[in-house]
C-alpha cells in the first residue's frame, strides 16, 4: 500500500486514477492536486481524494508516488517543481501520450537530483474530458506502455508497473522514441483523420450531416474530443506525425487511384487485404 498518492490533474484520467486507487485501496491517503478549486471539490465531494490544494508543493511534498495526470506540455513545464518538492524516495510516473521529451526532461533533473521516475501512457480515455466522466474502472482490462531508458532502476519499473496492474491494467513496455512513432501511428494519426473528416463534411457538404448515422457518427467519434489537448499531442509529437501522415497520404492516393481507374478487382483486391489486416486486431 502507498502511504500518500498525489494526483495532479484530476481530470479524467488524473481522477480515474483516485478513483480507482480509492476503490482498490491503494494509498491511506490521496491528494488532489489542481489549479481549479472548483473541479477539485468534485473529488473531494465523491471521497476521491482525501484533501486537495492548488499548492503543486505542498500536495507533492509528503507523497510517496506522485502520478502527474495533465496534459503533456504542462507534464514537462511542471516536472522541476515535481522535482525539488518531491520527498527523498517518491516515485514518479505521469500519464501524458507522448514520451520522448518527457523522459528527456525527466532524466535531465535526475543527473542533479536522482529520483524515482518511469513514463507511463495508459491506453484509455475518451472524447470527453474533464473529471465528470472519471471512472474508476477505466484501466480495467486497458495496457498501460511504461517507457524506462537504460537508466532506469528496475525496481522503478516494477513499483509504477505494480501500481498500474493493481489497477487492473496490462502492462508493457517500450523505450520513449519507439513509444513515440507506435502511438503516432494507432492513436495520434487517427486522432487527426477523425477531425480532417468531420471537417470536410462539415465545410463541403454541409448538408449531409442531417443525414449521418451510426457509420459516420463512430468514424469520427473521436473528432469530439478536446481541441486543447490535442493541440499539444500533436505538437509535442509533430515528426512522428508527419511521418505517419505522409504514409496515410500514400494509401489514400492508391484508394483514389483504383477509384479513379473504375477497376472492380483493383478495387477489390485492396479492400480485402485491408480488411484482412484490420480483422487480425485482437
């Protein structure tokens, strides 16, 4: 059991991380930590959390495992104020989707303050943001990819991994870059699709949208999520993007082709090794 567990951030997945560490009886105490008095009573309201403060220090300083639940700029602006009020022998970890720049930041501060810190980016969440749809069994069945370097103290890996798994979470693994290009290519890109579809509708054929069922309304579900933290993920990711997008480009120049081309079996024969591969997701 952890001693004290400081949350900062309690969004959705800052908060999803109190509830499920309170319904797993985690930590004897769990605190809150935020800049908005309002959204952190919600949790304290619930019994989330046990107190809160919008003092980062002072909801770090006697911590035991500080998990840092916002968005993934502000994880590195605020990881030196982590840093110097975190207690000899806390541990670290984060949740933000991208991870090079974090790590890189993270070890930075290590070579003058050796502190416990492994990235974690838990594979869940939502379009909709925000405390109100925390859950505490979001991590239920979701894989958690922590980002250990050369180093990292196994025993590192293994208390934020324990933690994750308590949760109910699969844990892997993968250095920060690889991390990186993998989460550009199955989450980031279709991110931005989703938004690039939606928008051509939108502007083009705007008059179609009353007419949108089920197949347009999931394809881009995803398009409803906050601007403002995609905003960052796509920044703070931006040449994993952008390889991943010119890559997209290809493909959909080939389908325009085979379009174009009015050739059934061209057509066809791509449809069906497409749908082969998609079928062989588990």
């Amino acid at each position: 059991m952890i001693g004290a567990l400081a949350v900062i951030g309690v969004g959705l997945l800052g908060g999803s991380v109190a509830k499920a560490a309170r319904a797993r009886d985690l930590a004897r105490e769990i605190v809150g930590v935020g800049r908005d008095r309002t959204r952190l009573d919600a949790a304290l309201r619930d019994r989330a959390v046990d107190r809160v403060t919008t003092d980062l220090e002072e909801g770090v300083r006697g911590a035991d495992f500080v998990v840092l639940g916002v968005p993934v700029l502000a994880i590195e602006a605020l990881l030196p104020r982590v840093w110097r009020a975190a207690a000899d022998g806390a541990t670290v970890t984060d949740v933000g989707s991208t991870k090079a720049a974090i790590v890189r930041a993270a070890e930075r501060l290590a070579a003058e303050r050796p502190l416990a810190f492994v990235g974690s980016h838990p594979m869940a969440g939502s379009e909709q943001s925000g405390y109100v749809v925390a859950r505490a069994d979001l991590f239920q069945g979701a894989t958690v990819i922590l980002t250990p370097t050369e180093r990292t103290e196994p025993r590192t890996v293994k208390a934020v991994g324990g933690f994750w798994e308590a949760m109910g979470a699969r844990v892997s693994a993968l250095d920060p870059e690889t991390h990186d290009r993998v989460v550009a290519a199955i989450s980031h890109l279709p991110h931005l699709v989703a938004y690039a579809l939606a928008d051509a509708v939108a502007r083009f054929q705007p008059e179609a949208l009353e007419f949108a069922a089920r197949g347009f309304k999931d394809t881009t579900r995803i398009a409803a999520s906050d601007p403002g933290i995609w905003t960052e993920i796509f920044l703070a990711n931006r040449e994993a993007l952008r390889a991943n997008l010119e890559a997209f480009r290809l493909v959909l120049a080939d389908l325009e082709r085979a379009v174009a081309m009015g050739s059934r079996e061209t057509l066809r024969a791509a449809l069906a090794r497409i749908r082969a591969a998609r079928e062989g997701l588990r």
